[in-house]
C-alpha cells in the first residue's frame, strides 16, 4: 500500500507543472518518466546493456557484444513460409540504435531501444526486403528482453538454422 501511494505521488509530481531541465537532455528521461524510472516501476534505458533475447509472439531478436560494437540477429515468422531472418550489427547512442544488416544491401536504420523493449521503425529501407519471404516484414517490430543472458541469445536461428548472433556471424 505504501508503494502505491509512493508511485502515485510520483505520478502526480510527474504531472505538476514544469521541471527544470538537465543541460544535457538528449536522452534524458522527464516528468513522468523520470518519476517511473526513479521508483524503479522502469527501466533507465540509459543504464541498461542492450545484450539479450527479445522476443514477441513469433517475433525474436538477439543481440550479443562483440569486440567493436554489437551484433544483432532477427528473426520474424507468420507461418506458411512468410518469414524474415538477418544478420549484422548495431551500435547505441543513448536510446538509439543504429542497425545494419549484413546481405541485406541497403537495410540500415535508427531503432529504440526503450529499457527492456527494442523497437523498428513503421518504414524499413527497401533493401530489407531482400531479408524477408514473401509478405513477411520487419517493419514496426516490437520485442521485450527475456533474457539479458549471452548465451541464450547466441542460440537464435533463422528458418534454415543459421545461429543468427553466433561470433562467426
């Protein structure tokens, strides 16, 4: 009961008027965001590591570090051979990332990264087709973390079995 009040009193001051601003507020989180992230009810995207498993529905995405940056594997199934699987890798500032898939010429976009939730934009570049069968898109994918493990994420395969966040890409 105690947190509840707490969390409402937060709320409410989230909603009270102005705040001051950082100087730096890039990515800063404000107002009711700050209150959600100071009581712990979210995640600070700015101190959370991007490793893991994500995942939604039928929709599963990995992410592993490697020496320079990241790598990024995806997978989306809609059953009956409509699916897409790519590889390549990804970078972050703040809360957001900057994806490029390997074999996929021309699939390079900004996604968010949002504490234990990653997602696309709406509209993907036309190269990222090439990465799909079919109907399938990834455009507007949303996934939440299961997992913060390496090892799990490394276990991500396409529809042919490819490991799609394996160090060996």
């Amino acid at each position: 009961m105690r947190r509840a009040l707490a969390l409402t009193l937060l709320l409410v001051a989230g909603c009270s008027g102005s705040q001051p601003q950082p100087a730096n507020n890039t990515t800063a989180a404000t107002g009711l965001e700050a209150a959600a992230i100071e009581a712990g009810v979210i995640p600070d995207p700015s101190n959370t590591d991007i490793t893991g498993l994500y995942s939604r529905d039928t929709d599963r995405v990995c992410i592993v570090p490697t020496a320079t940056a990241y790598r990024i594997g995806v997978f989306v199934d809609y059953g009956d051979n409509q699916n897409c699987g790519g590889s390549g890798t990804v970078t972050r500032v703040g809360e957001k990332l900057q994806v490029e898939f390997d074999g996929g010429a021309g699939c390079s976009f900004e996604a968010r990264f949002e504490g234990d939730r990653i997602v696309f934009p709406g509209r993907l570049p036309d190269g990222c087709q090439k990465l799909c069968a079919r109907r399938a898109s990834m455009a507007a994918l949303d996934v939440s973390r299961l997992s913060e493990s390496v090892s799990e994420a490394s276990t991500l395969r396409d529809a042919k079995g490819k490991l799609l966040c394996s160090s060996g890409g």
